[in-house]
C-alpha cells in the first residue's frame, strides 16, 4: 500500500491549487482523477466549454458593435462544435499546463474512482478493473458537482438537455426554453440569444440572480429583453413532456404553456459523493450531495478537507483555488502569510453584458443597519465607453457614510469581470473611496469610472 501525506480526490481547480500547495510544503502528494483526463467539469464539460461558446457568439452577434445586436442571426443548420473550433486547441493547452504543474511540483496523478475504506485509506479502481489501496494522512475531497436530472424530468439529450448535454447539439434551435435563473440559466440564455434564438427562461423567485446587487440584475434584465429574452419570472414548472412532433411542452402553475424545439434544464447541481463510500468515515452528504465544513474548509472528520462545488456557493474556479490552497495549509498548521487568503473574494458572471461583484450589496447593509452611500458612473461619462461603443455599462460603489470605506463594487458591461479587481484590491486592504477620488488612471480606460463613481458618491455627503 502507497503512503503519501496528502491525498486529493478530483482534478479540477480546487483540487489543482491544494494539490500543489502541500507539495510546496514539502508533503508527498498524489491527485486521484476518475476520468481519464484532468481539470475537472471546468476544463472539460462547464467553464471553458462554455465561455468559448460566449466569446463566438460576441463574435458573430455583433454585440460588441452596439448599433447592428439583434440584427445577425446564424444558419439553423450550423453545429455548435463548428462554433467552438478553438475548444478543444485550448483545453489540450491548458491540460498540458496544469500536468506540466503537476510535474515540476512532483505532485503524483492516479486515474481511477475512489472511495473510503477508513478516514485514512482509500480503494482506487483503475479503468480496467485493477485496484490498489492508498494511506493518506490528510484527505481532501474535490469532486465537484454533476447537473441536477430530477426523475419526473424526461432527459434524453436530444430535446430536453442539462448544462452538460446541451453543448452537443447537432444545431442551433430557432426557439429554447430554460428552466432555472441562476448563474448557469442566465449565461446560456444570453449566448443563445446573441446567437439569434428565441429564448423563454423560467424562473420561480420574482427576479433574477437574488444574491447580486439589485439595481445591477435589473439592468441585466433590460438588456436580457432587449435581445429576444422574454422572463418568465415568479413561474414554477409543473410538467414537461415531449410531443410525437419532438417538440417540448413546458407546462407553467400559472396555466401558460410554453412549446420550444428544445428545453435546458438548469435547476441545481448535485455533488458527485455518492460513489465515495462516505458511510465508511461517517460522513453525511445533505440532500443535494453536498458536505459541511468549517472556515478552515474541515469536515467533521478532522483530517478529511472538501473544497470547491462540493461544498455549495459559490462554487467558482476562483473561489475554489483559494479553498484548496487555505485547506492544504491548514492541515498542516501553516497559517503564514503566503497561505492567507483575502477576505474579499470577486464574481463574475458571464453574461452578455457580463456582471461581476465583489463585497457587500445595498440589501447587505440595510440589513445590518450600516450607514452607507452609494456611487454610479455609467460608461457613457468616459471616453472609453464611448469608444467602443458600451454606453450603458456602469460602475457601481458602495461606502461607509462616516467612515467611507469602500464596501462594495459592482459592475455591468464590457470586461466587468476584469475592472472588478481594482475595486477588490482596494476594499481587501480597507481603503477608502476617496483613493478613486485622488488617483489618476490611464487616458481614454474604462477604469475612469471608478474615479466618475467615487465622486458621484462623495459629492452626495
């Protein structure tokens, strides 16, 4: 039986960063995959995937170049691969990258399943039926999460599809029903839009994405219904079923039908735990497969860790590397500064526009009674923004009233997920707004709006 100190069961980013953070502590480390290739949903089936998807359909939409969006529509005849003809050119790269990590940090890779035997060893089964037991004396659990398939839903991948099916269509549906508003719901619907089809998203709360900045998501929203998105909010499903014809029936509580060529089911995400043998360790997985931890990301098993989708929101790349990394060094009592992980961690959602977020939100504060201002710079007020056209992107600043530390940035518009990193940085070394007030950016940048924000905000006091 193979010893090592550290043994990391998934491949995919948190599993990656915890992997080679213990071996920088000078732990031996093997990384178990299931499938016969690494990096996890991310790489292989969810982010990468469909973010090529994302930046086609920017491409061929138009969106970029305001005044012609809505005006180009796709062949319903083309194929999505043809659509992503990079993805598999960027995925083999970024694969290469990642065992090329692996290698110089002499972190091992096992292929196979595993699964506990006892809180320190596990059974792993190779693909062609060989098994070996392995001693770790740190377990960490990075399996990630698989789409929900609820039973009373008929999936068949070819006209009611998940999140993973759905990027195997053979081609472009004039009309799609999407079931679920949530991050995943709303990014497909914006590049199935961009790329010309009729979309109907489904969502039971009364608006959409509940823990972003409100008066963010509503201008999401406007622009949603400006590309051919109609929401149908505050709806529940009750039925779905496929006619003879092969098109898809989505029967609402409310009495509206609605008929599609295609359904995308986007409720939920369920862990991938139940092939661990968690019983084996006493460990219970809640009703979506999911596992508790502490804030050092610690089961109740203390020398077993679980990071990443399996562990519930944010369930981010990002958010996941940073979980991985603090855990490997929290089992091993290295609380030093190069482990630390900032307190202020950003989202990016990928929709079109994209949104992206970073500390608290205005319904955040009333809650806790924090006496608060708010500054909003729209693109359209810096040179930049007009430049590209993206006149209705905004920059949005949330600040202490009396003590005017920056609290919260949020952003909708071109590279929103990359502005957001100013704010961020700002807020994670408790800065205040009136740093955007005094710097000086870059001539004609995006970035001026901080300082039009800051000042919008300021001059409210």
């Amino acid at each position: 039986m193979r010893r090592y100190d550290v043994l990391v069961i998934g491949s995919g980013p948190g599993g990656q960063k915890a992997a080679i953070q213990a071996s920088k502590l000078g732990k031996s480390v093997a990384i178990i995959e299931r499938q016969p290739y690494i990096g996890g949903a991310g790489l292989n089936t969810g982010t990468l995937p469909s973010k090529t998807l994302r930046e086609t359909a920017l491409f061929f939409s138009g969106f970029k170049q305001r005044a012609i969006f809505g005006q180009f529509t796709l062949g319903r005849d083309i194929k999505l691969s043809e659509l992503m003809h990079r993805k598999s050119e960027v995925i083999r790269n970024q694969m290469e990258v990642i065992i090329d990590q692996f290698n110089r940090n002499n972190v091992e890779i096992i292929y196979g399943e595993a699964s506990f035997l006892d809180k320190n060893r596990l059974l792993v089964r190779g693909a062609a039926g060989a098994s070996e037991e392995l001693y770790g004396e740190v377990i960490l659990i990075a399996t990630g999460t698989r789409p929900a398939r609820p039973a009373d839903v008929p999936f068949d991948s070819e006209h009611i599809h998940d999140s993973d099916s759905i990027l195997t269509l053979d081609k472009i549906p004039a009309n799609l029903t999407i079931v679920g508003g949530g991050v995943i719901g709303c990014e497909y619907a914006c590049i199935f839009a961009a790329l010309g089809v009729k979309i109907n998203l489904v969502e039971k709360k009364a608006r959409l994405l509940s823990f972003a900045d409100e008066e963010i998501v509503t201008s999401l929203m406007y622009w949603m219904r400006h590309s051919g998105i109609t929401l149908r909010l505050n709806e529940e499903v009750v039925d779905i079923k496929i006619e003879s014809k092969g098109r898809v029936v989505t029967q609402l509580k409310s009495g509206k039908t609605i008929v599609s060529e295609k359904l995308l089911y986007t409720m939920g995400r369920v862990g991938n735990t139940d092939r661990l043998n968690l019983d084996a360790i006493g460990l219970k997985a809640d009703d979506r497969g999911l596992l508790k931890v502490n804030e050092s990301f610690q089961t109740p098993v203390p020398n077993i860790y679980a990071i990443g989708d399996v562990i519930g929101f944010p369930s981010l790349a990002s958010t996941s590397m940073e979980q991985g990394r603090r855990a490997a060094c929290h089992a091993f009592q290295k609380e030093s500064l190069t482990c630390e992980v900032m307190e202020f961690i950003p989202l990016g959602i990928y929709t079109i526009p994209e949104i992206s977020m970073v500390g608290a939100t205005e319904d955040d504060l009333t809650a806790k009674g924090v006496p608060y201002e708010v500054g909003v710079a729209y693109f359209q007020e810096v040179a930049r923004g007009q430049i590209i056209g993206d006149v209705h992107g905004m920059v949005k600043l949330i600040f202490n009233r009396q003590t005017r530390q920056l609290l919260g940035t949020h952003i909708i518009g071109e590279k929103a997920s990359e502005l957001i990193h100013i704010g961020q940085a700002v807020m994670n070394y408790g800065g205040p707004v009136d740093y955007f007030k005094d710097v000086v950016f870059n001539y004609p940048t995006l970035s001026d709006a901080y300082k039009e924000a800051a000042l919008n905000g300021l001059n409210k006091l």
